[in-house]
C-alpha cells in the first residue's frame, strides 16, 4: 500500500524492487521532482540495485520526465544494477522509440518479462 | 489566452484546448500527439522563455477546427535559435536527461515553426486522411 502522497507504489519479487508508477500523466517539473526522489530514496543505499518500473497508469509523460529516467538508468548503471521497464502505452512507447531511448532501456510487455531480465 | 507561468496554469489552459479537440472527434492518436506537443510546447515557455517566474505571462492562442488544430505559444522571454539545440539521438547525447522536448514536437505534429526571435512557436496537427 503506497504512503499517502507516494507518488510509487513498490513491491518485492525477491530482491527485485517492482515499481508501480501512480500518475496518470507525469508532465511538471514538481510532479517529476517527488517521482524522482522516491526512486532515488529506493537505490541510495543499496550495491546492485535491481528495478522494474511499472508503466501501466502512465498515459502521458514528457520529455522532462525521460530525463528522470535516464539519470535513474545512470544511477543504476554506476550501481552495477539492473533497470527494466514494462507495461508501457503505445504511444508512451513511440516517445522512447522516436528519441532512440528504447536502445537505452531494457522494455519488456509485461512485468514478468522485465522481472526475467533481472536474473 | 494568456496565463502565469505556472505548471498549473498551464495543465489547465491545456485542458481547454484538449476539450475543444476532444468535441472535434480526432482519432487517439492525433490528440495524444496534441497533446505532448503542447504540453513540451508549455513547459519550455515556463522554464526556458519565463525562466519560472510566475508573473511573466504565456500567451495560448489556438484554433480548433474539424480540419486542423493550430496552437501558438508566445513567452515573454529573450528567445533562443532552435537551430543550436543539439541533436538528442546522436550517441553522445542520448544518456543525457535533457534536449528533447523540441524533437518530439516535430515528431508528433504536422508544421512546428518557431518565430524568429525564438520565443513563440507555432504547432499544427492535420486530421489524418480518412478520420
């Protein structure tokens, strides 16, 4: 159950952090600063952080908003972790092919098959 | 119209515009690109033109029409040469967070036309053949 005001809501698949996206549309600059913060607050203090974020409330996100997840991806990355995403829109996901970020991030359909990239 | 340089204001501007292209029955897509254009359109105006000073004004000036949806956003900035924004698919720029918003507004709409001085932008969307 997210605390109120989370704009995340996570769960375990063993030490794998599943991360549900609450908004519908991530678009200001505010919005995106609090997502980010919680994402951060869940791989500040752990080595190898893995992460499936979960996109199935999102229907629109700005470009504000890949930012955050590219400086995720790179936090992750100097980490040593692993990132995946899943259940993204089609139209979200024509956002990521059209800017090439899909050859940054590890998409998956579903979140089976982005925890299946974790191993 | 003309609204603060908030994020509120602007969501809620758009949301103006959103419904009267909502009532014109275009298809999912074309609303959602609308929509992001517009939205990219926006922020940029409130971060980047207004540099988030809440008392300078946006101007939102659209038209919505069965054939077309034209939205004009003019911030009250120095302008910029769009030209010099580099591009965001290039391997050395695609790990970073920012320099996007410009590249999928060209992608997502018909016509993106800055004004000379660079403060103003001009998007057009064109109803799809056969909606």
């Amino acid at each position: 159950m997210p605390e109120p005001n989370s704009r995340i809501s996570v769960s375990s698949e063993g030490d794998v952090m599943v991360v549900e996206l609450l908004d519908r549309k991530i678009l200001d600059e505010v919005s995106i600063l609090h997502i980010s913060e919680q994402l951060n607050s869940l791989i500040v203090d752990k080595s190898a952080p893995r992460l499936v974020v979960d996109f199935t409330n999102v229907d629109h996100l700005s470009s504000s908003a890949l930012g955050m997840l590219i400086t995720l991806h790179n936090s992750v990355r100097e980490k040593a972790g692993r990132l995946a995403l899943c259940n993204i829109q089609p139209g979200i996901y024509e956002v990521f092919a059209i800017t090439r970020l899909n050859d940054i991030f590890t998409i998956r359909d579903s979140q089976a098959e982005a925890l299946a990239e974790m191993d | 119209m003309r609204i603060k340089s908030t994020w509120q204001a602007a969501r809620d501007a758009g949301k103006t515009v959103l419904a009267e292209v909502a009532g014109q029955k275009y298809d999912e897509h074309s609303s959602f690109s609308i929509r992001l254009a517009m939205e990219e359109g926006l922020n940029n105006a409130i971060k980047h033109g207004s540099r988030m000073d809440p008392a300078k004004l946006i101007s939102l000036d659209y038209e919505v029409t069965p054939q077309r949806v034209e939205i004009i956003i003019t911030d009250e900035g120095e302008g910029f040469d769009p030209a010099c924004v580099p591009d965001c698919t290039c391997q050395e720029n695609l790990q970073k967070p920012g320099g996007r918003g410009i590249m999928l507004m060209k992608a997502f709409m018909d016509t993106v036309e800055f004004s000379e001085k660079g403060n103003s932008v001009r998007l057009v969307k064109v109803r799809p053949d056969g909606e």
